[in-house]
C-alpha cells in the first residue's frame, strides 16, 4: 500500500491526540501541590572549586 499525504495527515492527528490525552491524565493525577524539598536527598552532582580542577 503506497504511504498517502492523507495517511500521513491521520497518523499525526491520533498521534497529537494520543499526546493530549495522555498530558491531560497526568495533569489531573497529580497532587495540588509539588512535594516539599528534603535537605537529605541529593539530586544533583556535587561541585567542586575551579580552583581544584587545574591541579
């Protein structure tokens, strides 16, 4: 079967369909207010000075 503007067209319509459906559960699954920062975890790397880097 040979590939169509209009087969083409369709896929991106379900496809960005499929993407706002899926945005909007997510959004309404989430709680109303973000989760309160710990001082505990660690998400990121740590730095170190620049001075230390030219060692």
């Amino acid at each position: 079967m040979p590939d169509t503007k209009l087969g083409r067209e369709r896929k991106k319509r379900g496809k960005r369909r499929q993407l706002e459906s899926h945005l909007t559960r997510r959004e309404l699954e989430a709680a109303d207010e973000p989760p309160k920062p710990s001082v505990d975890e660690v998400d990121g790397e740590f730095l170190t000075e620049p001075a230390k880097l030219h060692d």
